[in-house]
C-alpha cells in the first residue's frame, strides 16, 4: 500500500481590481468580503498622506483622471485611483504605484515611507498580507511648473 501526500499549493495574487469581492474573513456566523477596488481606494490614500507625493498616476492617466472628475459620475468607482494598480488574492495582496514626487524630496526615502504606509494601512484596514508594493517614480513636481502655467508671461514691447 503507498501513501500518497497531497502538495502544497501556494496562492499567489491573481485578481485584479476588476474582481468583484475577495474572502476576508470566514467563520461560523458568517463571511466578510472585500472588493479590490476598496484595497486600492486603501493604497492610495495611504501613499498621498506621505508628505513628498505631489500627486498619484503618469501624465496620462492624470490628465484622463482629471477629465474624468469633470463629468458627472464619472469620479466614483474602482477604477478611478490613478496610479494605483492592486492584485488581490483569497489571503495577500499587491500593489503598484505611480507617484509624482515633490522636488527636493529624497525619492528612496520616500518610496520606503510610502510602502510602509500602505502596507500598514492595508493590512491593518483588510487583514491582507500585502506581498509587494512597487513604486514608479514617473515625474517630479516642480515648485515654478505651477507659476509659468497658471500666469502667462506678457513680454512688453522692445520698442515703443
């Protein structure tokens, strides 16, 4: 007679924000499940409250955000987090940032302080291990870019 022994399986993040809910919680008075798009709402309100983030996405997906803010309805859902990709599985999660860092800010320690932030807070809000969270640094923020595109320089006349 021989004896077989089962294998480990090892669940890996396969779901992506477009997923419905993922088990959180399941005991004998019920079960508790959380949407990907609450983990990414979670990630990236955790990543811009780390002073040195100008603002979350590449240029693309800011400029389709911002439009998007403008129509009605359109700023709700999923979706709408710019800069922020999650993967969520039955236990773990993971999650990538794009984020526009303010000048002058040390990029390395930011990238630490963001990723403990939103492992923190992912962690603490959903009960998800969080495996990975990745960051791209896209752009930075310069202080005079808001000046020079809000007012317009009027050169006066050389010769009057």
């Amino acid at each position: 007679m021989s004896e077989t022994t089962p294998t480990p399986t090892v669940k890996t993040p396969s779901t992506t924000v477009s997923s419905p809910a993922r088990l959180a919680d399941d005991t004998s008075q019920g079960r508790t499940t959380i949407a990907a798009s609450v983990v990414q709402k979670i990630a990236g309100i955790a990543a811009r409250e780390i002073s040195g983030v100008y603002s979350m996405g590449g240029g693309v997906s800011r400029a389709f955000g911002a439009i998007r803010e403008r129509i009605p309805g359109g700023g709700t859902g999923g979706a709408n987090i710019a800069g922020v990709q999650v993967e969520v599985g039955e236990k773990q999660a993971a999650v990538d940032l794009d984020i526009v860092v303010e000048y002058g800010a040390s990029i390395v320690e930011l990238a630490r302080a963001v990723r403990r932030n939103v492992i923190t807070a992912v962690e603490r809000m959903t009960g998800l291990e969080v495996i990975e969270v990745n960051i791209a640094v896209n752009d930075i923020h310069l202080p005079d870019a808001d000046n020079d595109e809000e007012i317009p320089t009027v050169q006066a006349a050389r010769v009057e």
